[in-house]
C-alpha cells in the first residue's frame, strides 16, 4: 500500500510547469518579425523622394514659357496711347481736322480696283461706313472728310486684310493720291517743299528735318492713324503718297522710305525716313 500512493504525486508537479513555459517563448518571437519589416517600409519611402522632386525640375520650361506675357504686353502697348490721349478729346478734334475730299476717294476707289464694289462694300460694313456704300466722296480736293473717318476707314482695311494686306492698298492709294492731287502745283524741287504741299491741301501738319543720310519726315498731326492703336507703325497710306513724290521729282527713281515711329503705338508723332541715294 505505501508504494502505489508515491508515483501520484510526481506526475502532477510536471503538468503545471510544462505548460506555463511555452506561453513566454512564442510572444517574444512574436513581437521581433513585426518591428523588422517596419524599418524596410520606412526606407523604400526615400526613394519616391527623388521621383516627385525630378517632376518640378521640367516643370521650369513651362514657366518660362509664359508666352502670355507677350500678348499682356502687346495689350499693353495698345493701351498706351489711351493713356497719352483721351479717346473723346481725340475723336472731338478729329471732327475739326479735314482730309481732301478726292484723297479719301482714291482710296476707296483703288480698294474697289482690287476687290471689286462688293468687297469695298463689306469693307464700309466692317468698318462702320455703310453711309459710304455707293456714296463716295466728291472728286474734289475740298477739305471734307475728317480725320476720324479717314483713321477708320485705314482701320478697316487693316481689320480685313491684315498689316501686310492694308499696307499693298494703302501705299498703292498712296501713289495715286499723289499723282491725282498734287500734280496740279509746280514742280516741286525738295522734301520740305512737298511737305508744304501736303500742309496747304490737308489738315495734316508735316515738319521736315535732315541728318546726313536721310531727309526726315515729321508728321505731329496724322489723318491716317487717328484714333487708331496698334503695335507697329500704320501709316502706309503716307508711306505710298511718299514714294510718289519723291518719284515725280526725281524723275521716276526709287527711294527707301521706312516708318519708323507712330502716334497709334504710343509714339509722339510719326516719322518716316527717307534715304538721300536713291535705290535705282
């Protein structure tokens, strides 16, 4: 009897024991893997940084692109002889300051040559004319049609056809004013002497001055960019009347005339230059 009580005894104190020891190892393992694939996930973060920083470097050619500016400037420039100039003042003395007549017909009737009436007649419609349609000025050189009209009417030709376009009819309008209007006086022997005419026959005002190179025309009262804003010069119209002159007084030879300054982009006055050598 004493024997079988003593085996009872050992086998209960190992059950306890066995159990309570494997509980503590597998938590500490646990616990380790889950901190180790934190730090690789805080490394690869790095990486991005560079990617995204790369992004804005070509972002710079975008910004300097800001080929917007131009056009700011460009609305800018327009504005500029606002500034200078009230509109109402400008189209008040306007209504005071006359063109002839037969000048302000040439240039309608040498547009009509080109593009025919019914394209001289959408001109009148975009440039706000209809009351000239199949009413033309009178073939006289009578102080009657004032600076307002004529600036509008050179604007017109500019809105359809563009700088280059409203240059060909006005320098050609030009030529033919020059040749119909002011072959009427005498020969005319210097550039201030054919400024004196264009200052009897018109309310435009031309001072002539010279360096060594060029005769150097001054015009401080323009019929032909009144009222008007542009970026470059416009004022083509006295351009052609120009080349006619010089051409009749020196026998048909051919000089460079080039605008150079211009009241409708801001300028004081408009300047053309012309070249003491002739070209041919």
């Amino acid at each position: 009897m004493p024997p079988a009580a003593k085996p009872a005894a050992p086998s209960a104190a190992p059950a306890a024991e066995e159990p309570a020891k494997p509980e503590v190892p597998p938590a500490a393992p646990a616990a380790q893997p889950a901190a180790q694939p934190a730090q690789p996930a805080a490394q690869p973060a790095k990486p991005p940084e560079p990617a995204v920083a790369k992004p804005p470097a070509p972002a710079a050619p975008a910004a300097a692109a800001p080929a917007p500016a131009p056009a700011e400037a460009a609305k800018k420039a327009e504005e500029k002889p606002v500034v200078v100039r009230d509109k109402a003042a400008v189209t008040e003395e306007g209504s005071k300051l006359f063109y002839p007549n037969k000048w302000a017909r040439i240039v309608l009737t040498s547009a009509e040559e080109v593009m025919g009436t019914q394209g001289v007649n959408a001109l009148l419609n975009m440039a706000h004319m209809k009351e000239l349609i199949g009413n033309y000025p009178p073939d006289n050189m009578k102080k009657q049609f004032d600076f307002n009209q004529m600036g509008q009417l050179q604007q017109g030709i500019w809105d359809m056809y563009g700088n280059r376009g409203a240059r060909v009819f006005a320098v050609r309008a030009g030529e033919q004013s020059f040749k119909d209007g002011l072959t009427q006086f005498k020969a005319v022997a210097q550039a201030a002497d054919v400024a004196m005419r264009f200052n009897s026959v018109s309310d435009q005002k031309v001072v002539v001055s010279e360096d060594d190179k060029h005769w150097i025309w001054t015009i401080t009262t323009c019929p032909v960019c009144w009222g008007r804003e542009t970026e470059e010069p416009c004022c083509h119209l006295a351009v052609g009347v120009l080349q006619a002159a010089f051409a009749w007084v020196s026998d048909g030879k051919k000089f460079r005339i080039l605008e150079t300054e211009c009241k409708a982009k801001g300028d004081e006055n408009c300047v053309i230059m012309i070249e003491k050598i002739p070209v041919e």
